[in-house]
C-alpha cells in the first residue's frame, strides 16, 4: 500500500494508490506542517540503536512518520507512550527496552544572511 501526505492550502491530505491513481483517504488541518508532497510510502525502518532529529509528518494506528532531511523515517508506534504531534520537530531515540524517547529537537546553529 503506497500512501503520500499532499498538503496545500493548511489541509493535509492523506492519499493512497489504488490501479496507479491517487485517491484521497483523508482531509485534515495541516496545522504546522510546509506545504508539499511528502512521499511517505518510501520510509525505512528506524534503526533503535540511532537518534532521529526531523519533523513529525504522518502517524496512522501502526506507525508514526518522521522526515529527517529529504528521507522519511518509520517508527513503531506501539513503542510510544505519548504519539507526538504532527508538525513538530523532535528528537527520537530508544532506550535500553526499546521505548522511544521524545525530546524537543536540539537547535541547529546556522550561518545566516547577516545584513
């Protein structure tokens, strides 16, 4: 089953293929997330011996969709406690039991424009 988040005008579209057509699943608010198309059927697996630093894109009732850059990254969803908000950037590791962990995302320092 191959899903995609399209977001465009604050509405977040959940979209599945079915015969090699787009066809919408779900409508909601967008809330915090860019507008875009978010290819989340291309995610891998989270390794639980690493730390995710991205944007919360998609949870459905299996799993919960990080991006990370311009890759996408499955977690379990069974291994929260507390599913993150989509939209949100966090920080995702496991601990000794295999739980996630879910802190703010560190900032990223950055060279900026200066004027």
């Amino acid at each position: 089953m191959k899903q995609r988040l399209l977001v465009m005008n604050g509405q977040r579209i959940v979209q599945e293929e079915i015969e090699g057509a787009w066809a919408n699943q779900k409508v909601d608010k967008a809330g915090a997330l860019k507008p875009g198309i978010y290819n989340i059927y291309t995610a891998d697996k989270a390794d639980k011996s690493k730390r995710y630093d991205g944007v919360v894109v998609h949870t459905d009732n299996n799993n919960v969709y990080q991006q990370i850059d311009k890759k996408f990254v499955m977690h379990s969803r069974q291994d929260f406690d507390t599913v993150p908000i989509i939209g949100s950037a966090k920080s995702i590791s496991y601990n000794e039991q295999g739980k996630a962990v879910v802190s703010a995302e560190a900032v990223k320092l950055s060279r900026g424009r200066s004027r």
